[in-house]
C-alpha cells in the first residue's frame, strides 16, 4: 500500500529484486516515498507516472541498461532535470565518464549511510537549484 507524504519521491531501479527491496527498505526507514522498476524501459514508463525527485539505478538490467535510461531521462524535456546516482560494480567507471548523466556514481558494495547521505546532498541541490 502506497501512502503520500511530503517526502520526496525516489524511484529506484534495479533488476535485482533482493536488493531493490533491501534498497527500498534503508530508503523508507529514512522517510522516503519509494518506487520501484525492475528494468530501464519500466522505469521510464513508472518516472512519467510519478515524477520522482530523484532516480537510483543499476547499470547492467535486461532491456535498457542503466547508462541508456539515463540517457532517455536527458532527453525527455519533462524528466530531463531529475538527478540520478548511478549504482554499480564493474561499470562504476562507465557511469563516472559521463558527469552530464549521472550526479553520483556509488560502488557496490555500498554503505547505506553514504548512500542516504548522497541522496540527501542531491535532493537538497536540486530543491536550491
């Protein structure tokens, strides 16, 4: 069940259920509206839907790879401003070539307080921006 607070909205994006679910549970611990997709093509789809303040995604999912959702979020004038952290192993390096798509680049294993902390430094920058 879905409840609206004055939280911001983080749609998180992963292909991995166990970890989009751990994701989801160290986000809504912290008070965040979270909404989930489990490939980049849904997550299009679900970032239309719900205008999220922030996107956290994977890199290597089936049907769009994390660098091609960010990709499509720069070009759509609508979501184009959202910010995105880039959560990933081997294609961390990928992720930090391209400043212009990705606001953050964690590697994983990440700790959850960096990553609370990241999503907080990012919504409170793009809130003064």
């Amino acid at each position: 069940m879905e409840f609206e607070t004055d939280m911001p909205r983080i749609l998180l994006v992963d292909d991995e259920r166990l970890l989009l679910m751990l994701l989801a549970d160290i986000l809504e611990d912290e008070g965040f509206d979270v909404d989930m997709a489990s490939n980049g093509d849904e997550a299009l789809e679900r970032a239309r839907l719900c205008r999220p303040a922030l996107i956290i995604t994977d890199f290597m999912m089936p049907v769009m790879t994390g660098l091609d959702l960010a990709l499509s979020i720069r070009a759509d004038g609508i979501l184009q401003e959202i910010p995105i952290i880039l959560v990933s192993g081997a294609q961390a390096a990928i992720g930090r070539g391209h400043p212009d798509l990705f606001q953050s680049v964690l590697d994983k294993p990440y700790h959850k307080d960096m990553l609370v902390n990241e999503v907080r430094r990012l919504l409170a920058q793009s809130s003064r921006g």
